[in-house]
C-alpha cells in the first residue's frame, strides 16, 4: 500500500475482538447489537461488522439512508428533532422510527405507522453515567428524551418500543445494573406492554476485564421478564482500539521543551482530544505528567509535546515519554481513533485530509479514499 501521511487506518484483524463480544452478547443474552453511526460510519468496514451486528442506529436522515444502503439488516432512526421535509425519506429508509419528543410523536406518527414502521419513543430515566458535562444526557435540563412523569397514561398504545441512552464510556456493569433496577422501578407500568427496548450506546462491554457474563445474565434477564426484544447501540464499543491515525514528523521545535510537529491537527483530525481534554494512546510512547517532565528531562529521557500543524495555539496531542529518539521524517501512530474522529474530521486550516485505509481480516490493505484540494474547495463551495 503505497500513501502518504497523514491517514487512517481501519483494522479488521484488532476490531475482531469487539465483534466477538458482541457476538457473544448476542449468543448468551438475545440482545441484539446495532452499529451508532454518530461514532463510526466508514462503511469500508460494514461487510465485516454486519456479520457480527444485526444493523444500524442513526441520529439523522444522512446516517439513515448510508446505514440502509451500505450495511442493512436492522435500521433504527433516531434524531433530536426531525423536520417536515425529511422525515417521510426517513420512514422510507427504518423499520423503527425513533422520536425524541411528545411533540414530534404526535406530528409525525400517522406518516411513520401509514408505512407499518414500528414506533419508539426516548424517555428519560433520570439515571445515568458521564465523567463529562457535555455528555450527560440525563443532566438538568436535558432535551433528550421524555421523563416518566410528563408520559400520557396511554403512551403504551401509541409506542411499540423505547430507547433509553445514559451512559458514557462507562466501564462498570454494577452501574449499568443499578441503572437497569432504577428504571424497572420508575417505568413498571410501561415495560410490560413494550414489544422492544434499546438500551442506547456508551456501554464500555468490549473492554478487557467487563463482566460480561454478568451483563449477558442480566439482559437476559429482562427480556424474558417483559417478553420484548432488547438492542444494545455500541459506538465506541465496536470499534476500540481497531483504527491508528498515522502522521509524520515535519519539524521539531525547542522552547524549553522538545516538540514535534506532525502533519495532522487536534482539531481538524482527533476532534475529541480537543473537546473532551485527553491524551490520545500513541505507539511506542506513554503520557507523562505536566509536574513530571523536568525530571524526566535530567533524567535523559526521551520527552516530547506533540503538536499538530495548524495555527490554533492549542493543537496539542499530548506530551510522551517515547522508546527511544524521534527525528523529522518519523512516523507516528496514534493507536485507539476510531470512535468520533473520521466522522468529524474538518478542513480548518486547509490542512491536506487524512486518507482512510483498510486491512480486512485477511490482512490484505487498500487505500479507500484520499482527499485533495478539489475537496477542500467543494465543500465550501
């Protein structure tokens, strides 16, 4: 495989292990796993991942239509709000159709069941897990999803299923589990009349040491209770520690700290970093500790603050103790990117595009698509 830097590339052979999990999920519990499309859309993987995965959920008409066409199966749609001149291509393309609100149930119900789709609505179980504000979306004030005490006595023959999403990242099946009894408690005389139940996304389940038995037991558990079909919505989940952003080294710079600058950008190409504040994984290096560097500097260690090449002063990745000395011309990989970064990738700056690359389960690797100026120019018109 012949490109240059920056790209990105998708490993089938290291996002095996998600879709087996998954799989088993499925094979112990009967929860069904659909892929968020808000988190990863490259659909160069979808042959792959719809071995494992029974479809997709969307957050818009756009991730609608690419979940019908390029994966299949199961399409869910969901949006915050949709509009009027959008919404009978949205019914078009999902066999669920999910509303995030009284109001939108109501306006746009008759066109959804006029076409034998099934009806679900976001509720709000005022229970959640997020180490993030801008994540929570069980917080005060929270549009997102309908709270128990605002339903109508007769929603249940208005809806046939319901999606619940409150978590984030999070790692900790007793806190799912704690959540799971919380909301069996608040909607008891909702559940019983569903015919299915999504559970949303932010489920950390593929992670290396999740009691996954435990979770398959208790998911189990409650499909049987209320005799509905439970989803599971994995984003990150399906997805980590599959993808490597790889960048070069262009220059180095010293002021009072050695520093590289790659070819990429924090916020044009790992969004997130910037918006949620981490120091993204990177091969043969570890982070170190703002209080730790003048140490490790006497010590004679290899320290670096990594940076990007746009002109935003915080285009930082993140400072490294790495294995041994970088120099200009160096490749880098940032290992663990999947999640929310193809999907919010930008032109700032005019920076050239990360290409996207793929490495199927035989480990046979293509070039999917590179970018150039003529994308940079059409799409801002």
């Amino acid at each position: 495989m012949k490109v240059s830097t920056p790209y990105y590339l998708i490993d089938e052979t290291r996002m095996l292990k998600a879709m087996e999990r998954i799989a088993y999920v499925r094979e112990q519990s009967g929860a069904k796993s659909v892929l968020a499309l808000k988190c990863f859309s490259s659909w160069c993987a979808f042959d792959f991942m719809k071995q494992y995965m029974a479809g997709t959920t969307s957050s818009s008409l756009y991730e609608a239509r690419l979940g019908y066409e390029k994966f299949g199966g199961e399409t869910h749609g969901y949006s915050v709000a949709y509009s009027d001149d959008e919404i009978e291509e949205v019914i078009e393309y999902c066999d669920k159709v999910i509303f995030n609100s009284l109001n939108q149930l109501q306006q746009f119900k008759a066109k959804a069941q006029l076409k034998g789709r099934s009806i679900g609505l976001r509720l709000n179980p005022e229970v959640g897990h997020s180490e993030y504000d801008l994540s929570d979306t069980v917080a005060k004030y929270s549009r997102l999803g309908v709270r128990h005490d605002l339903l109508p006595e007769n929603i249940s023959d208005v809806i046939d299923g319901a999606m619940f999403h409150m978590n984030c990242e999070n790692a900790d099946f007793h806190s799912l589990n704690q959540q799971l009894d919380n909301i069996e408690q608040r909607f008891a005389d909702i559940l019983p009349k569903l015919k299915w139940l999504s559970l949303g996304g932010g489920v950390a389940f593929t992670r290396d040491g999740y009691l996954l038995d435990q979770l398959c037991e208790r998911l189990k558990q409650l499909a049987e209770r209320y005799d509905l079909q439970v989803y599971l919505e994995p984003g990150e989940a399906s997805v980590t520690q599959s993808t490597s952003l790889v960048v070069k080294v262009l220059d180095k710079v010293d002021n009072q700290l050695p520093t590289l600058i790659v070819d990429a950008g924090v916020e044009t190409h790992l969004l997130d970093v910037l918006v949620y504040q981490f120091v993204p994984a990177l091969d043969g290096a570890e982070e170190i500790a703002e209080d730790e560097i003048p140490q490790a500097l006497k010590q004679g260690k290899f320290v670096y603050r990594v940076c990007g090449r746009t002109c935003l002063a915080g285009d930082v990745f993140g400072t490294y103790v790495f294995d041994q000395a970088i120099e200009i011309g160096d490749e880098l990989r940032f290992s663990d990117v999947a999640g929310y970064s193809m999907v919010k990738k930008n032109f700032f700056n005019g920076i050239k595009m990360p290409a996207i690359c793929h490495k199927n389960i035989n480990g046979e690797t293509r070039v999917i698509r590179e970018f150039d100026y003529e994308d940079f120019r059409d799409f801002l018109s």
